[in-house]
C-alpha cells in the first residue's frame, strides 16, 4: 500500500470509510472499537519506547519483541473491526495469527513465577514504564468494552475478544514484572473505608 497523500477531505463533515468503501459515521460503535484499538497500539509504543531507554538485562528485547507482535496483531483487530462482514469478505490481514493467544500466555506464564505472590490489590504505578504498562492495561480494558459493544449489533469472532483480553492480563503481569527487575517495589491498596 502507497499513500500519496494523507489528507483527503472526505471525512470533513464527520463520515469516514471503511474497509471495502462503504461511509459510516465517525460517532459508530464500529470506529469507536477501532479507534480505541488504535489508540492501544499508541500506548503500546510508548511503552515499547520507555523499555528501550532503561538499562539492558535479560528479558528486555524478549518484552519489546512481544509488544510489537502485540501491536501487529492489533493492526489485523482493527482491520477487522473496520470491515462490515455483512458486506465486504474478511481479508487476510483482518485475521490474527494463528498462535497469538498461545503467545501471549506462555509469556504471561514465563514471567509469572519470578514474582512475589500478591496478597493484596496493588496500585498502578511503580517505575516510569509500569505505570505506561498500566495505563496500556486499562485502555485496552476500554477498547474490550467497545469491541463487546459493537458485539451487540454486528457479528464480532470470538477470538478478537478473548485477544484484547489476553492483553490486559499480560499487561498487568508486565507492569509487576518490570517493577521487580528494575527494583522499584509496588505500591499496595490501603483500605480507607472503616
């Protein structure tokens, strides 16, 4: 795909185009699900881009390699989401990879038992690039919501969903992973209510 030019003026008055050609309002379900699946991709790479500043150790280019098969594959979940299947075929690129799910879990499963056990609920925070970890974490809790919303008026498969919740689960892990191998401890919830 060649673009020649980024601007086209035909989303001026609030419809944009999806994959396939047909107009839809900007204010659908479908471009708020795509948007925020966007929108996660964003604070993914800014999370990917805080890990390649801090000091270098073992697992750090394994986490990066992981983030960015995180952010392809959600890529292929926009596209998909920006197709209307009742009237344009699904193409490839709208498809996750086949072990994606699989991927994420033996990572998930990988860094799991190097961590203390939590016997409490933990605060978002920590060092720098947990906190961006868990502010990735609750947007794609965000994006699920909107995805499971446009559920309820076009056919969604399964696995996109079970996907972006995979994600947080593995974003909330890598937000505890990287506050025990930088050291910087985590912060845990204080009951406040007597």
């Amino acid at each position: 795909m060649k673009l020649t030019k980024i601007y086209t003026k035909t989303g001026d008055k609030g419809s944009t185009s999806l994959v396939g050609g047909i107009r839809i309002s900007k204010a659908s379900a479908r471009l708020e699900a795509y948007g925020t699946v966007d929108e996660l991709s964003s604070h993914i790479g800014l999370l990917v881009a805080h890990i390649e500043a801090m000091p270098d150790n073992d697992s750090r280019q394994q986490i990066i390699d992981d983030l960015e098969l995180i952010q392809s594959a959600l890529f292929n979940v926009g596209t998909y989401l920006a197709t209307d299947t009742t009237q344009t075929p699904v193409y490839e690129s709208a498809k996750l990879p086949l072990d994606i799910i699989t991927h994420i879990e033996d990572a998930i499963d990988d860094m799991l038992p190097q961590l203390p056990m939590l016997d409490s609920f933990i605060l978002p925070g920590g060092n720098l690039t947990a906190a961006q970890c868990h502010v990735s974490r609750t947007v794609c809790r965000r994006a699920e919501r909107c995805v499971v919303t446009l559920a309820e008026e076009a056919e969604i498969q399964p696995e996109m969903l079970q996907f972006l919740n995979r994600i947080s689960d593995y974003l909330f892990v890598l937000a505890r992973f990287l506050n025990f191998i930088y050291n910087s401890g985590e912060k845990k919830w204080k009951k406040t209510c007597r």
